[in-house]
C-alpha cells in the first residue's frame, strides 16, 4: 500500500511555508552567499579568475586538473557563452533571465549527459560529476565580477548568484507525474577535500546526475527519483539551503535519503544524526564547530533518527559493496563532561558530538532532513541518509600532482557505486511499500 501522510502532508504551500519557519532560519528572498560579493572591473577571463571578487572555491579554476576535466568533457562551453549572455543584458529582468536559462541548462546537459542523452561531449566519462562543478564555479565567477551598464547593488547580485546555485543544482527542476507514481528524492554533494587533490569527484553527486528524473520499477508501480546536489559549505547549510530546497516538495514524497561519500570500500546506512558541528574544513575553508544552527533551538533535538527500512537495505544483494546499519555515535553522557564512543546509539539526556555519519556536512544534512521531516510531522515517512564507499583512483595513480584525471579503476569504481546507489533505492522504496 501507498504510504499515507497525515493531515499536514496535504497542507498547501502556504501551510507548507509557516511550517518550514520551524524547520529551518529566516531567510532573505535572495540568501546571501557564504563570501562578500566585492566590485570588480576585470572584464577578461584572466581578469576574472584573478578578481578580489572570486571565492576560494573559485580560485581552484586555475590548477591543471579542473582545467582538463572542463576541456575533456566540452564543459569549458558553458562560461564564454554565459559571459556573452551576461554583456547583453540591459537590465535586471534580462540578466536573471539570462543567469536562469544558463544554469539550468547547465544542470540539465550533465543530466542528459550522464544519462546518455545528446551527443558525448568530450572524451571524458559520461557519468562524471565533475564537471557540473567546474563549470559552475566558472560561471559564478563571471558573475561575480560583472559590471553591468545598469546599476547592480551587492542585493542583487547576491540574488542572481542564489538563482545560479539553485538552478544548477536541480533545485528548480523538481517534477512529479500524477498521483499513480511514486515520489523519491535523492541528494549529493559536490566533490571536497580539494587542495589535496583537485582531480577528485563525488559518487553521491554523480549518482545524482544518474538518477534525476528515472523510473524504478517496484511491486507496488514505478516511483519517480528527482534528485539535487548540495555544496560542501557550512554557511549554506547555515543559512538555510537544504530546507529552502526540501520543504516544499517532502510533504508528497513517499520516500527520500540524503546521500554523500563515506568510507573506503562499504556502504552505512546512518541510523542516528547528532546536533553538532565537528570544524573540519568546508570547500571554502572554513571551520564551523557547536551545534548545528536551525530555527527555534529550544525545541532542536540533540539526534534525530533514520526512517529508512535499514533491515532490508542490509540484507538486500544490491551490488559488489557490503551495506552496514550503522548505530555508532559519539556522545557526551547525561551529566557528563567527556565524549563517549557508544556502538549502539545515544543515552537518554546526552549530548550530540557525532552521529553514525561523523560530525561533519553529511551528517548535517541527515540531520537537518530528518528534523524538517519530523517538524513537517512526517515521523513515519521513510527517509534518512546513505554513506557511499569513497571514490578511489588506481593504485597507480593516486599521486595528485602527477597523476591523471581518470583511469579505468576510477571509473569503474564510480559505475559500482552509482549502480549500487539505484539499487538501494528501489530497495528502500519497494521495503517501505
């Protein structure tokens, strides 16, 4: 049988907006980014990258490897042609028009792409991630430094660099069938860890680019997978990114998870998510430790927990990697001062310190999903998050200064996952009926 929502699932979008102020922080129409926008006059391509204006993500654009991927795959396209769009606007409405129209396309072209769809740009893997995220790194950049006939405040260009990131990310290409389809969600991350290597991807965003928009066939009729990608950033999260993209479409879901890249050679469904931040390094290298920040703390739970149906995502033979419930957390006891290991989940009154996931931004994302499903009052739609293997080169080319963007292993390692990743979820939305 379908799963039923209760009574606020079938709220409109207005009930589903007063609802999502306790699920995530006030936010502006248009959020600000995580760096300040700054003027900048530079107008050619060298210009640009050397800007004040770029992030430090953008800055990574100049090193051999993102410049590779972006020529192998044709991606290197995309920025001259937005740079033009951008010089033809004469006024606010052209260039939001203009930013929207790019970076969908943008999202849409490594979908097709890595669905097999439309002519094979490049010599480089279809299915890779990669390239999605160079290529928008270099369109924000152009944005970030134009300087337009009319005036253009920090605002809104501020708003314009929000409609890039969502546009490019899925966000605004969300479409469900009738009532008769099942509804998925499936998120990524882009790839991290890049200063020490920027040939790396992410088979959580690659597995996003697979699935957006296929059908699984299931006992029960098809479901529908719609999918988004998320930055590796702890200001978006922060200001509200993953609730901004979430609420409105989880009240007609009947089944979502969160996905990212986690250990060598395993897949771990997370059984707990912890409130706190662990400071590791986000892609703008910045550091963010305490409790995750979300509206109304008062009533913020230290764990919020997995929904999925983790037996049979275990047991299931759905590809070469084993699949673990993982219950390990790390807490700080009721009354205690120390951090604890726990294998079996938390104690009541503790304090978060890590969930299953670690401490970092896919356990936030698993937390910050599950809360808002919870605050939605959707506590029995399934939903939680999945830890992907890491991505790995060959044993031959792990040296990232000398090594090459891709080899056989790398790719093959890539398909397993991805393969793997479509399997749990037909898994997950066949067990959860």
């Amino acid at each position: 049988m379908k799963h039923r929502l209760p009574a606020t699932a079938r709220l409109g979008l207005g009930g589903v907006a007063l609802l999502l102020v306790l699920a995530g922080p006030a936010l502006p129409a248009a959020a600000q980014p995580a760096d300040a926008v700054r003027a900048s006059t530079a107008t050619t391509a060298d210009a640009v990258r050397a800007s004040a204006a770029t992030t430090v993500e953008e800055q990574r654009l100049d090193r051999a490897a993102p410049q590779e991927i972006l020529r192998r795959s044709g991606f290197d396209a995309f920025a001259p042609r937005f740079e033009r769009a951008l010089r033809g606007s004469g006024s606010y409405a052209q260039a939001e028009r203009a930013v929207t129209r790019h970076s969908s396309a943008l999202w849409r072209h490594a979908v097709d792409r890595a669905q097999g769809r439309g002519p094979a740009t490049g010599d480089l893997s279809r299915g890779d991630d990669r390239p999605l995220y160079w290529a928008r790194l270099a369109l924000s950049t152009h944005l970030r430094a134009w300087q337009p006939a009319f005036e253009l405040n920090d605002e809104r260009r501020r708003a314009l660099l929000t409609v890039l990131e969502s546009s490019s990310r899925g966000q605004e290409d969300i479409r469900y069938p009738g009532s008769r389809v099942k509804r998925v969600l499936v998120t990524g991350f882009d790839p991290f860890t890049l200063d020490r290597d920027t040939r790396i991807g992410n088979p959580s965003g690659a597995s996003a680019l697979a699935l957006d928009g296929t059908l699984v066939r299931t006992a029960d009729g098809p479901a529908r997978i719609e999918t988004v990608v998320f930055p590796v950033r702890w200001t978006d999260f922060a200001e509200g990114a993953v609730e901004r993209a979430l609420a409105r479409h989880m009240p007609n879901l009947d089944l979502f998870t969160t996905v990212s890249q986690g250990r060598q050679g395993r897949f771990d469904v997370e059984r707990t998510n912890g409130a706190w931040r662990g400071g590791s390094p986000d892609n703008e290298n910045l550091r963010r430790t305490g409790t995750v920040p979300v509206a109304d703390p008062a009533s913020q739970p230290q764990w919020t927990s997995t929904t999925l149906p983790y037996r049979q995502l275990t047991e299931a033979d759905t590809g070469r990697f084993p699949v673990y419930d993982n219950t390990q957390v790390t807490e700080i006891p009721a009354g205690g001062t120390q951090p604890v290991t726990r294998p079996d989940g938390p104690t009541p009154g503790s304090e978060a310190r890590a969930g299953g996931g670690g401490d970092y931004l896919s356990n936030e994302i698993a937390y910050r999903a599950t809360l808002l499903r919870d605050r939605l009052g959707l506590k029995k739609l399934p939903g939680g998050h999945l830890h992907t293997p890491v991505l790995q080169f060959g044993t031959d080319n792990t040296n990232p200064t000398t090594g090459s963007v891709t080899d056989p292993d790398f790719e093959r390692n890539r398909s397993d996952i991805v393969g793997q990743v479509r399997a749990l979820v037909k898994t997950a939305v066949s067990a959860a009926g």
